[in-house]
C-alpha cells in the first residue's frame, strides 16, 4: 500500500491524548496469511485533557472485521492510517472498546509489526509498529498493562510480562508493569531454550532464557553471560533491580536493527546473540555484549521510565548507551572503550552534524519518526551526558540518577523532567546546558596559548557553525579536560576541568616552573571539533608522553592526519609508531587501535573541512603508502608481533587485544610477504583471524582461492556468509566495485528482502569509500537501483542505507552531477515510502 501523504509533525503541537487506557486485553489466532487479532480497551475520559472528543486510534493495513462498545456494533470504517470513533458513539464515563482485524504476517516483509522470520511469528513495534498489529493510540505517552492470549499450534509462545495459563494451543502471558505500545512483543515458533537464573539483590528468582532456532542452542552461552552480568552490574552501579520472574531474549534473522527492549521479552537480531570461537569474531563477542547490555539497561531507562513523545527518544537512548558504554569499560578497558566511542562518533555522528542530515539531539519536527533513530540521538546523546557527569561529578550524577529512578518511575517523561532532577539534586542551573539538546551541529573549539614569568595561559574560543534552520546559535557549555605536562615527560598538573560558557575566555596557571605542554580535551571531554596549532613535533612528544590514554592516542591519529594531508612528515608519524610498539607496558588493544590509520571518509571530511575538494582514489593511495612506511620501518617486529597467541581461543578482553595487534602486524606483514598472511589464514582456528586475515588477502588484490574455499565452508552459515559477502565489496579495489556488487547480489544466496543480507552488500557498498564514490557514478547508480528494488518492502532499511549519499556535496562536480541524479531518480519515483522519501529530500536540500 503506498504511504499516506507525509505530514510534518512538531513537538510545539504536543497534546495528551484525550482518553486514559487501563487495561489492555488482546488475542491472538495465529495463521501466515490470515492472523485475528481481537483487542479489548478498556478506556476512560483523560482529566489532563477536558472537553468531548472523538477517539482517534493509529492503524495501518489492518482489515476491520468488527468494532464494538458495550456488545454494540459500531458503523465505523478505517481510513489509510486509522480509525476515528465519533465522541458522540462513546459514553461519557469509561468504557471497554472491542476490536477484531485480520493481518498477514508471511506476507509483511517490513520487519514491523507482526511479520515472519523463517517460520517464527515475531513483532518489531518501535517506533510506531502496533499500528499494523491493532487499532490503537499508538504513541508513547499511552501506558497500560497488557494482558496477551495467543492461540497457536506452534510449540513456543512468548509475550511480555509473566507467564499465565496455558494449554494445548494456547498461551497466557500477563504484564503488570503499564507501558506503551511500541514495548509490545510477541513470539510464536519452533525454539530451543538455552536457560540459566540470577538472583537479584532482594533474594528473588529470576528465571532467564535465551531462545534460538533448533541447531543454535550451543552458541547461547556468550549471550546468556553477558545477560547475566548486565542485571548484576545495574544493581552494583545503579542500584536497580530486575521486576518480572522471567526474562527472555529471542534471536530472529530478519530484523531491521540490533535488538528491541520490549518489556521482558528482548527480540534480537541473532547476529547479536549468536557466538562461538568457528563462527563469532571478537567484534561479534564485544558487540553481543554491549547489545545484550544495552537492551536490558532498557527495563528502566525506557520501559520503567519511557519517553513522553519521540521527540524525547534521546532521554531513554542516549542515557542507555551512555550506560552500556560505563558496563563495557568496566568489563573491558574504559581507555580503549572510549578511543573507539570516538572513532564511530566522528565516523558516524560528526558526519552526520556537518551535512544535510544534521538535527538536534531532540529535535523540533519529523515527518517519519524511523529516520530519527541517528547517531546524533544515540552517540550524541549518550555524549551529552557525558558531559553533565564531568560538570556534576561522580556523587552530582549518582544523587541525580537516584532521584530521576524515584520521581519518574511509570512516568513518559522529558527533556525538561531530566534535567530538572540534576538541578534539584546538584543546585545548578542547565539553562544555557539545555543548548545540547536543542541546536545541531559541531561546535568548533579553538585553543591559543601564551607563556610569561612562570604563567600559563590557555585561550579558548567556540563556534556553533549553522546547519539546516539553524543559522546562529548561542555559546554552549563546553567542558575541556587538560593537563600539563612538563618538558620531559611528567605530569606537572593533573587534568581539571575547564568550563567554557563564553564566546572567548581565558584561563591561567600560575606557579609553573617552566612552560608545560598542554594536553586538551582529555578523554575527550567533549563533542567538539579542537583547532589547535601543534608542531608536529608537540604531537610526538605527546604521543610518547601524554598520561590521558585517550590524547595519547589522539596526538598519533592527529600527526598521521597531518602527514596524509601532506603537512607533516611521515618519518615523524613512523618513528612514534615503531616507539609506541616497542613499549612492553602497553595494552595490545590500544597498540592496535594506535596502528590503525585515518580511514578515508574521515579524511575526506578533514579536507573538506579546509576547504579542500577530496579525491577519494588519491586518499586510498596516500593511506597505502603511508602503510607501507610502516612496514618497512617495522619489518624487523613484525614477525613476533604476528605470531599465533598459542593459547585456545577465549571471548575475554585480553585474548582480544592481542588478536588485534597480531591481526594489525599481519596487516602490515601483508605489505612485505603475503605469503606469510596466506599461512596464517590457512592456519587459523577461530573467525576473528580467518576473516581478518582473508580481509589483508582481499585488500592487496590476492584472496581468490581462500573466498572459494571460505563459502564452501560456510555456506550453510547465515551469519558468516554475510561477513563473507561483505568482505569482497568492502575490500575491492575502486574500479572493480560496481562489478563485485552485481556479480554477488546475482548469487544464489543474496536473499535481498533479509536485511541482514542486504546490508552485508550494499552496506558494505558504502562503506568503501573509494569505491562508491568512484568518478564513473557507478556505485551511485547501482545504490539507487537497490534502494528503489528493497523501498516497498523495507522503508526502514533503504532509508538508513541512503544515508550513503549524505555527503556527495563535498566532491567534485563530476561525482556531484553523478550522485544528483541518483537522488533525483530516486526522488521522483512513485510510491516512494515516507521513510526514504524525507530522507533522500533532506539530503538535496
């Protein structure tokens, strides 16, 4: 069905709805192409918002069997996106409104609502996917307990909450905690459980399951770990505690994002649960962890506590992921865990703040709520509340959370509600604070120094440059960790936080005996962009000296910007490298995340912020040779540096580390000796080195009996054939590209509607950046092509894809007329879906 004319809508307008709901009530008789879905309202008038009104409820593609009120039948009918029930047919007290509608889920491959992943009924209902379930107000300010029937002769049937009855064919379940509609979630299939338990804090057992599809129950234990760790460290840092008796997680393989956080029923992406050492690479275990995290800090921080409006879905992400990154740091490493929060904050978050996608953190409007589920709501959110437990400190934030989990439990609560908390608990005032939530863009810091009779004096500047409808903007507050160090290395004063309010202000240090080495912006204070003149030579003493791991980190990224650019020399950027690496106190991981370079849209977006016009082909050589360099210079370490662990495989943190470096030294090896990558693939025992070093043997133009012999291996995999896939578009060379992209979706296994799939192609398309962006237009046609294919099915994956363009205004007016096109094809199809739509017309402009 084509989408109903888009329509902005805009928080200014917020109203509560008109009607309380007090109990929900639904059934479900499961069939692939003709589900019944019987609901029963039980509502009443909502004294926040007198007067008589007509009951407007969201629906979208449901047939309307029957609609009752009281045993009688109401002469109503459903327009496009809904079902509006007169006020005069509604009486005036409560009342219990019944619906019936008919739905078919084998024939719904949006992954919203209720649909089918390989013979398993399962739900995605954020953000606004009940509607395509039942009539409902299908928002998030509408909370209700929900009591769920669902008849089917499958053997497994899950929902929220508490199991109830059950019987041959049919299943209970009763929620008693009141939440909105889009926390709904259902399962029905043929699953094996993988079980354990936890204890919470209070003595009370939880019963946990991790439900899979028979043949996967051996690759649960990671997940069911990582759960189990979860409840217990939010109980140690944040004090809460788990509130049902059961807790479930189901793996599904067609699912548009990573997991959902539906009220005792987690649905994941199996990618996100799945691992063993054969199939599972670190990044699988890493990301399995924080995911399983992150979906389960979720029961409190967005389902005790949801969001008013989706305008506020900052208020239960950003603060979601800022806890899933504190879990990971204290699992991990807190040093590495930030340096790479970083890397994807600007490879995802700055370029989304410098284009035509920029928007607050909270934004004023949105015509389709699914294109706002961004890095500037998740990584930029999570980074504001960075910054307001570095202005709080640790005991500000810990009284604020407290009072934050006692005031607004079972609340939908705001922006306004958030921060009101920290100013109650800590007596500060956010108003100028609050610029976080509501201007996009980057702000720029500029940093200046003078030095005289024992005085330090660092001078720092903000610019909020403009983005789309926001042309100026106030100072911000801005808190700038530094510190100082002296001459020869020693920290002369420890890192303190400056807080820049101001256009322009300047701070002194007094009592210095000699003038230090200022090191900025440690830990990365905050989301800001730092110009700053360092020699190159600073930057190197920096990277030799400076105790903040993470500027430590950042003075090497810096330098290799710099020499890439053709600004410093490389020898410079080299000899750090070959010191840094002959340091034996170093954890590997951070040695490994020192070795890596810029990647290329990063520096693209580096010219291009100087006003440079980048050339894509020109930076992938410019990267290669600086490798090489390397390579040369290490040619004596590398070998013991790429030598096997020699231990049996473990997900843990440490094994992880060192399989990094070893795989960052095979990197560079491959530059010298390929042979010695092609052995160390032919030898590996685990998928993090045989996809890692398939990846060097694919990325110098070698590889082509190792990706022959990989998918024999693995094609019965689902999850590793995406990697395998992947890999061959993400590792081409430019000019080849556009060709292993139709060679590979012409594949017998390119399932295009399974999102997973899709992305593991045209994903990867993106991502390689010489490749997409190669001056024939290639890459944009053959994404538009895609795009258009997979939009009536799936708007939410093609919109999120078609970010790929967003920055195609930087580069030449060659590759701008190409990419122009692309989007004007795509522009004026018709029947083009809300989602792309608005997507494709912001990124015009």
């Amino acid at each position: 069905m084509k989408d109903a004319a888009p329509t902005t809508v805009y928080l200014k307008d917020y109203q509560p709805f008109p009607f309380v709901v007090q109990q929900v009530a639904l059934t479900f008789r499961l069939a692939p192409g003709a589900t019944r879905v019987l609901a029963a309202l039980t509502l009443a008038p909502n004294p926040a918002r007198p007067g008589v009104h007509d009951l407007r409820l969201d629906g979208e593609g449901l047939a309307l069997i029957a609609a009752r009120i009281g045993g009688r039948a109401l002469a109503v009918s459903p327009d496009e996106t809904g079902l509006t029930i007169p006020a005069a047919m509604l009486p005036a007290e409560g009342f219990v409104l019944e619906t019936e509608v008919e739905i078919a889920p084998e024939g719904n491959f949006s992954c919203e609502g209720l649909y089918m992943s390989g013979g398993i009924y399962c739900t995605q209902c954020e953000a606004q996917g009940f509607r395509h379930i039942t009539f409902y107000p299908d928002r998030p300010d509408v909370m209700a307990p929900f009591k769920v029937r669902i008849e089917s002769d499958m053997p497994v049937l899950l929902s929220n909450g508490n199991p109830g009855a059950q019987g041959a064919g049919w299943a209970e379940w009763d929620d008693p905690w009141p939440k909105p509609a889009y926390l709904f979630a259902l399962v029905a299939g043929d699953l094996r459980a993988h079980r354990g338990d936890f204890v919470t804090a209070s003595g009370r057992k939880v019963d946990l399951a991790v439900w899979v599809r028979p043949g996967d129950e051996t690759r649960c234990d990671y997940a069911m770990d990582s759960l189990i760790r979860s409840m217990r460290w939010d109980e140690e840092v944040y004090g809460r505690e788990y509130d049902l008796d059961v807790f479930n997680i189901v793996a599904v393989d067609d699912f548009n994002m990573g997991a959902m956080e539906n009220k005792g029923l987690n649905i994941f992406n199996s990618k996100l649960v799945l691992a063993s050492p054969e199939t599972a690479t670190d990044d699988d275990y890493g990301r399995i962890e924080g995911v399983i995290a992150h979906e389960y800090f979720h029961n409190w921080t967005g389902n005790r506590i949801t969001c008013r409006d989706w305008f506020q879905l900052c208020l239960k992400e950003g603060l979601t992921v800022f806890r899933d990154q504190q879990f990971t740091g204290d699992m991990r490493s807190h040093a590495v865990k930030r340096i790479e929060d970083v890397m994807m904050l600007r490879a995802r978050q700055f370029r989304e703040d410098q284009g035509p996608l920029a928007h607050p953190v909270r934004p004023e409007s949105f015509i389709e709520i699914n294109n706002f589920y961004t890095a500037t709501v998740y990584e930029k959110g999570s980074e504001v509340i960075g910054m307001l437990k570095r202005l709080v400190g640790d005991q500000g934030y810990k009284a604020a959370l407290d009072l934050y989990f006692d005031r607004h439990d079972g609340d939908a609560a705001t922006i306004e509600d958030w921060l009101k908390v920290f100013e109650d608990a800590t007596g500060r005032d956010l108003a100028q604070f609050k610029l976080w939530y509501s201007e996009a863009g980057t702000p720029r810091v500029k940093v200046s120094e003078a030095w005289e009779e024992g005085v330090f004096t660092l001078t720092l500047s903000q610019v909020n440059p403009p983005t789309p409808g926001q042309p100026e903007k106030a100072p911000k507050v801005i808190p700038v960790a530094v510190g100082l160090l002296n001459p020869n290395g020693d920290e002369v004063r420890p890192t303190e936080v400056l807080e820049l309010t101001e256009a322009v202000q300047s701070f002194r240090f007094e009592g210095l005996a000699s003038r230090p080495v200022a090191s900025v912006l440690r830990g990365f204070s905050a989301p800001v962009v730092l110009e700053r003149e360092v020699a190159a030579e600073e930057r190197a003493f920096l990277l030799a000296h400076d105790t903040d791991p993470f500027n430590r980190w950042e003075a090497g990224r810096g330098l290799a910007r710099e020499v890439l650019e053709g600004a410093a020399d490389a020898g410079l950027w080299v000899q750090g490298m070959v010191r840094l690496m002959q340091d034996g106190g170093l954890d590997p991981a951070f040695k490994a995340l020192a070795l890596r370079l810029p990647g290329d849209d990063e520096m693209a977006a580096t010219l291009a912020g100087k006003g440079q016009v980048p050339d894509p082909e020109a930076i992938r050589d410019r990267r290669r040779a600086l490798h090489m360099a390397l390579a040369e210079a290490l040619r004596a370490e590398l070998p013991a540096m790429a030598a096997p662990l020699g231990v049996r495989f473990a997900p843990s943190a440490e094994q992880a580390g060192r399989r990094a470096l070893r795989l960052a030294a095979l990197g560079l090896l491959g530059r010298l000796d390929l042979g010695a990558v092609a052995a160390a693939h032919r030898a590996s025992d685990n998928m993090t080195e045989e996809v890692g070093t398939l990846a060097i043997l694919l990325e110098n133009g070698a590889g082509g009996p190792e990706v022959a012999s990989f998918e024999a291996r693995w094609k019965a995999e689902r999850l590793v054939m995406d990697k395998w896939f992947a890999l061959q578009v993400g590792c081409a060379a430019p000019e080849a590209v556009a060709g292993v992209v139709e060679r590979l979706t012409a594949h017998p296994l390119f399932d295009w509607k399974n999102p997973n799939r899709f992305r593991s192609v045209l994903g990867a398309l993106s991502a390689n950046h010489a490749g997409f962006h190669h001056g024939s237009g290639a890459g944009y046609r053959l994404m538009a092509d895609w795009l258009l294919k997979l939009d009536p099915l799936n708007p939410q994956t093609t919109a999120r894809i078609s970010t790929a363009f967003e920055t195609w205004g930087r580069y030449d007016a060659g590759r701008k007329a190409h990419a122009r096109a692309a989007l004007e094809r795509i522009k004026g199809t018709e029947g083009l879906s809300r989602d792309l739509g608005e997507m494709v017309g912001r990124i015009l402009g």
